[in-house]
C-alpha cells in the first residue's frame, strides 16, 4: 500500500511538473477569459453597511452571478432572486445624518430608513422618475419626470410639480428678470376679449349699463364671482417655454425658492458617420448609425435661475467671466485666422455645471468650463441676479483634465462643501491633481495635499471632518487608501498590500472593502476594518488551477531618462534564454490616457499573457507608459498637445536605445505592436522611425485624426479647420510613403470606435504608394473590442508570425 501511494505520488508530482512547463500558446491564452477564473467585480455595500454584494463566477458558468458577503460571515453566498428584487442598494442620495437614503429602483422613486431597515416606494407608475434627491428641510423627495421636477411629502405622500416647461413650437425661452415672455397677447391693440366685437357693439353694452339699474347690480355680482373664483383657484405654474432645446440639470435650491436649469440647444444638420453591418441575422447588409467626426457643430447650453417669489426667470450671466473672450495661444500660428478672431471679440461658448449649495442656502458655487477646454471657473453665484465673481481659474494652454477635475461639457468635477462657507475641489494647479478647499467669504484658498503624486479618487467623511481619497504616493504604479483631515495635515495611509488597492467605504464607515491585485495575480476581494494598520483578510479565491500553475512573470518596473531628460516608466520582460537573434519587442499600451506600468493586474491582460508568451519564446519585451499616460500629473498628461506621435513615439524609441545598450538587444531586430492608440503609435512608428522598427502590429489603428471623434481629439488637437498644423503632424496617413518594414494591420469592420473606414482609407493610401510589405486583416463580427475568442487567436497568430519571421532571422 505505501508503494502504491508513493507512485500515486509521484505520478501527481509528475503531472503538475508537466503543468508548470508546459509552453504557453496563443490558442491557450485568447481562449474565453473565464478559462483564468473571474475576478469579483462591481463591489457594494448594502445601505445598513452589514453586506458587501460583488459580481462573481467561481463556478465559471456562463454567467456571472451575484454574491454577498457579511461582516461576520465571510463566506460568499449567492443572492436570491427575491434579494435582488427588493434589498440590493439603489442608486440615490443620504440625507444629512446618513439615516436614510432616497433612489431609483427600475424607474420609480423609493425611500429607506436605515434604522428600521424598512423601505417604502414613493412612486409606481409607467412613467420613468429618477435623480431623488432630499429637500433642504428633507421632508421632501425631489425627482425628474419627464423635463420636470416634482416632490413628494414623506409621511403624507402629497405629490406636487415644481416646474412645467413647455415645448411649444416657435415658443421663446426665458428671458432676464423683469422682461415679458413671447407668445402673450399685446397691450393697446384693437383685439378684445370678445372675438368679433365692433365699436358699434361695444358702445351698446356701455349704454345699456348706464341707463338699467339691473343690469349694472348683475354687472356687479358676474364681477364678484369671478373674484372669489380666482380666488379659491390654486396658482398656476408658470410656464416656462424651451421651444426645441433639451432640459437638463433641474433642481431646486435648499430654501426652496430658486429652481435652476441647463437648456441644451443641439446643433442642426450633423452628419454622422455610419457603420456598415456584413454578418447580420437577416443576410442583408445594415447600417449602424454612428458618432459625428471632430470638428462637428457642438450643442451649447445656457443655464437659468427660476425665481418662484419673483415668479420669474432669468440666464446665469458669464459674459463678465475673466478672460471669457482669451483665444488659445496656438491661434498665433495662423496669423490671417487670429487677425479674424481679435476683430469678432466674441465670447468662448461655455458650459455652466450645478449649481451646488451650501446646506443653509446662503451660498451657491457653479464650475465654468470652456467649451474649448482651455479654462475651468469656480464661481460664486448670487441668485437672486444672475451674475457671478470669481473664486478660482485654471487656465491650460493644452487642455483642462486630470482625476476629479472634469472638462469641457461632460463635468464639473470632484466638488462639494466642506461646511457652509468652505467648498473643495481638485485643481492641477500644482502640476498635480491635488485638494483645494476656498473659503467662499474671503476668497482664500488652501491647498490640502501637494507632492509628484496624483488624487486619483476623493470622498468626504459622513461627518464632513475627513477626506478618503486614492492616491498614488509611494510609487506612480502603486495606489493606495488614504484619509486627511479637511484642515489638512500628513495624510494617513489605511490600505497595506503592494500593489492596486481599489476601496469602497462602507456606509457606516467601519470597514472597507478592497478590490486587490498584484502584476501577476488578479483582482481578489478583501475586508478590512477602518483603522491604519489593520490587517485585511481575504474573502474570494478566483483564479482557475490551470492560471495557478504557470509561472507568471512579475515584470521589472524600471525608469529611464528620454531625451528631453524626463524619467520614463516601463515594464519589463527578460527572458530566461534569449533567442540567438536578441529580439525585442515593444507593446504600446492604448486609449491615450491610461497607466499600464504598475503593481497591479493589468486592464491589458491578454497583451500581458501575450508578453509572457514572448519572453517564454526569447524576446525581450518592453512596456512603456509613455508620454502622455496617466497617473503622472499635468506635463506628462499634455505633452501630446499639438503632436500625437510626437513625444510618446520618441519615447518608445528611446526606450529602444535603453534595450540596445543595456540589455544586449539586436537593434536590426525589434518591433512593436498595440491596439487603438497603441495602434496609431505603431503606425507613426513604422513611418517616422522605419530604421528603429523592422516590424509593427496595428491593431484598431487611428489612421487621420480627423476622422476621429470630438470629445477626445479636439481637446489634444483642436478642430481641423482652426489647427491643420496639428492634425497633419499627427495624423499617420500623412507619412505613409516612410514604410520600410513590415506591416501588419488587422482592424474590426464594425468598430464603432475607430471606424474601419479609417484602416480601409490608410490601405487605399499604401496602395496608390505601391507599398508591398503590408497586410489588413479584417474582422467582420468586431467592435473596437474584439469579443470573440476565434478573432483574439487568429489576430495574435498574425502579430507572432510577423515578429518570428521578421525579427528572428
């Protein structure tokens, strides 16, 4: 029997040996993700702070699932179908003691107080409400239905609507307070109350009056009763006519007075882009209509005050705002266009987000942002005007952005009140997204945290004492939870493990619950009580025993300097025994403003299979975060400005020089690949720099910025017709003719993103060009984001036979 055991043993060892040599494959790494484990995903807290629920898979079903754990009891459980109808959170707002929260649940309004752990629906109608939000008194419920605001009495439940726009045709809108709304009648005209009545009429009645005692006490009483029904009526809403603008933004102030509200006017006559569908399920080829290209006619907005005591309505004024009429610095480049712009002198479009209130009403903060992104107000507004005076400006040359600061149309940002007189808010000022709180009163601002770091997340304490925020402070690839008093101090760091540490704080504050990984181990779930120094504990168990059993590689985080002297980051794979033709190859990470160099698993997970694949296989693989990245602060984030495929293309070529001289690469032997912007990097790489690449993968590629959308290209290249300059140096298609080395492109044909006529137009262009070493690779089932294992492995195959025959000869 003990021999028996010792070969069974033995047998066993043999097979996990087998396990953990065995090569890796592109087969074996672009199967269906869920061969790895999934990760728990979408992790919150119940509204009494005693669940946590998360989207799981541990049994790899075809779907994920949901689970919960508690405080006491760690031990996933899945939650019944009867649990997710009625106790899940919903998406709301807490009132003032965080007692009780008001939400949505499936487009009707709910009220739950914690205490009692009882829940009541406030709405149950085919109508969708949303937005709850507590009155200042918080007796009410405030919510949208429709363009309108309504609220809801608790305890009584009487309904009543606070606004009533009116979408009439040709109706005008609002006007200053004091002026008259079109569409009324006239005074002094020839029109009367009696449709159709002459002098001759009219003269009659006043005779008849004055001659017949009865007819003039009848006269009498018909005017009484229509007083005392006039009377008894209740007040009118008044109307307020948008004609065909959209309402956004509805609210109403803490004192109930004010009401504010955006009108959004969308431009005429956009044309969009379309996608043409192949493989659809009536065998005809269908249209998918699609986004606008930059440069479009944005929609522009103005915001309003309705005053109910005044009973009228009135725009916030911005014309006064400090350099609401500054043209942006590049306009210099194009002498006959600034000469135009100076002699219209005409006010930037702006967008005006909130307001937000001090909880006593006495104050009330908007955020201004410049439609062309180069400014962001804090303001202070007085409602009973209209006008604004200034708390702060940041103004940037390239583009306003950074964690919590917002931009352009979309945001307003991370901003609240601390107490009635002090409002916080993120700012790069610095150079760095950091904490400033204003005081409201005297103007004064304070920064709260500084340093070569970002604030990448930020949440006020129930109290309104503490900070909780996300941040970057050891390492630019190590994040980690921290808490600062709001009168500032040295922050105090609350999360422990090396690596990505994503926090949701419970509602009661007492725990936190962590979404942990590491570069080679995937995200995990862990519970942790609210104090520095405690231990977490962790609650899932994921990843496959197949996942388990390679050896993953932790790759090297290094930096090295770029030629303008900046530290760049990078990861790095060196493989155990390098090919006799010393390959190397460069990944590109994509979407621009996104981090890939740090101690956590990567968004790039297939890519970092991928890369260990490579290194398994003798290449020598370099990932950098280069120009441009996240998580680096403002001049990194901007040094695309005006020329993509500028700075982060020397960067990668820089790098390049560092696998030369350092790590003994071959330089006649590297390439790159990447998808998206990564895509558009290999592009410009093998164009621009054909002697530094013998071979690129392009994948999702951005081929001419122009042809790409608005909210992410006009913010880095301004619009097409004001900045050629800009979008010629950047556009691949431009320099196409540099093409030495070989190309593959591979691109989805129903990418939604990046459009297949971008890689169809570039492939026109190689053609005309007479350029042979080059292939597209078309996917007809794919949006930006390939889903379908078959494509991922067929893509991969490609990109590992371009680098195997051109990089190891």
């Amino acid at each position: 029997m003990k021999k028996l055991f010792t070969l069974l043993l033995l047998a066993a060892c043999g097979s996990t040996y087998a396990q953990t040599t065995e090569k890796l494959t592109v087969e074996k790494i672009m199967r269906d993700p869920k061969w790895m484990g999934t990760s728990p995903s979408n992790v919150r807290w119940s509204d009494d702070g005693k669940k946590i629920y998360f989207t799981w898979n541990p049994e790899n079903t075809d779907r994920d699932q949901l689970y919960s754990i508690t405080t006491g009891d760690l031990k996933p459980q899945k939650v019944s179908l009867e649990e997710r109808k009625t106790s899940l959170p919903g998406n709301g707002t807490w009132n003032k003691k965080h007692t009780a929260k008001a939400f949505e649940r499936n487009g009707d309004i709910f009220f739950s107080d914690v205490k009692t752990g009882k829940t009541l629906q406030l709405t149950n109608t085919t109508d969708r409400e949303a937005n709850p939000v507590f009155s200042g008194d918080e007796s009410r419920i405030l919510f949208i239905k429709g363009d309108n605001l309504y609220s809801v009495k608790l305890g009584t439940g009487e309904l009543a609507q606070l606004t009533n726009f009116t979408h009439a045709a040709g109706a005008a809108t609002a006007t200053v307070a004091g002026g008259r709304r079109g569409g009324g009648p006239t005074q002094g005209g020839a029109a009367t109350a009696q449709t159709g009545a002459t002098q001759q009429d009219r003269w009659l009645k006043v005779e008849q009056v004055e001659l017949f005692d009865v007819i003039k006490e009848k006269d009498k009483l018909d005017k009484e009763d229509a007083a005392d029904r006039k009377a008894s009526q209740p007040k009118k809403l008044k109307d307020i006519a948008v004609g065909d603008q959209v309402v956004s933004s509805v609210q109403l102030s803490p004192n109930s007075r004010y009401i504010t509200y955006r009108l959004i006017k969308q431009p005429e006559g956009t044309k969009t882009t379309i996608v043409p569908n192949y493989v659809t399920a009536s065998g005809y080829t269908e249209d998918i209509a699609n986004r606008t290209k930059v440069g479009a006619p944005q929609p522009t907005s103005q915001t309003f005050v309705f005053d109910t005591q005044r009973d009228s309505a009135y725009a916030i004024g911005t014309t006064d705002i400090p350099g609401i009429k500054d043209l942006p610095d590049y306009v210099k480049d194009y002498p006959k266009q600034l000469e135009e712009r100076t002699k219209r002198n005409e006010d930037r479009k702006v967008n005006v987000h909130g307001p937000y209130w001090s909880e006593d009403a006495k104050n009330a903060i908007v955020v201004v942002t410049a439609q062309d992104n180069k400014d962001r107000w804090i303001m202070k507004l007085d409602p009973e005007t209209g006008k604004l005076s200034i708390l702060d400006r940041q103004r940037d040359e390239a583009w306003i952005g950074g964690p919590g600061i917002g931009g352009g149309g979309y945001s307003g940002g991370n901003v609240g009140w601390v107490d009635n007189t002090h409002f916080y808010y993120q700012s790069e000022a610095s150079g760095y997204s950091h904490i400033y709180i204003v005081d409201v009163a005297t103007g004064a601002k304070k920064q709260l945290t500084s340093g070569k770091w970002e604030v990448q997340s930020l949440d006020l304490s129930n109290d309104k004492k503490t900070f909780y925020f996300i941040a970057n402070i050891e390492h630019p690839g190590i994040t980690n939870y921290y808490r600062i008093p709001v009168t500032g101090g040295t922050p105090v760091k609350l999360t422990t493990m090396k690596g990505g540490n994503e926090v949701e704080l419970s509602p009661d504050e007492k725990w936190l619950a962590i979404r942990y990984s590491y570069s080679n181990k995937p995200w995990e779930l862990y519970l942790q009580p609210n104090k520095a120094g405690a231990k977490p504990v962790q609650v899932t168990n994921s990843t496959s025993a197949e996942f388990k059993v390679y050896p993953w590689r932790d790759p090297q985080v290094i930096s090295f300097k770029n030629r303008y002297g900046s530290d760049v980051y990078a990861r790095l794979y060196v493989p155990t025994n390098a090919d006799p033709a010393k390959p190397a190859v460069v990944f590109v990470h994509g979407a621009g403003y996104l981090q890939n160099v740090h101690y956590y698993w990567s968004s790039y997970f297939r890519e970092y299979m991928f890369n260990n694949l490579l290194a398994e296989q003798g290449y020598t693989v370099l990932d950098i975060d280069y120009t441009g990245s996240s998580g680096y602060g403002r001049d990194w984030r901007t040094g695309i400005y005006r020329h993509m495929g500028g700075k982060d293309l020397t960067d990668q070529v820089d790098g390049v020089k560092l696998l030369v001289e350092k790590y003994g690469v071959n330089p006649k032997h590297v390439g790159l690949y990447g998808g998206s912007y990564g895509g558009f990097i290999t592009l410009m790489a093998m164009f621009t720099e054909p002697d530094v690449f013998a071979a690129g993968g392009a994948l999702r590629s951005v081929t001419d910025w122009a042809h790409y959308n608005h909210g992410y290209t006009d913010n880095i290249l301004n619009e097409p017709y004001n900045d050629e300059k800009a979008y010629k140096a950047s556009s691949p298609i431009y320099f196409a003719n540099g093409l030495k080395g070989n190309l593959l492109m591979a691109h989805g044909m129903v990418d939604q993103n990046v459009n297949f006529q971008d890689i169809v137009r570039l492939t026109q262009r190689l053609i005309e060009l007479h350029k042979e070493n080059w292939s597209l690779a078309p996917y007809p089932v794919e949006d930006h984001g390939f889903v379908q294992p078959s494509s991922w492995t067929d893509e991969y195959k490609r990109i590992l036979n371009l680098f195997d025959t051109t990089l190891k000869k």
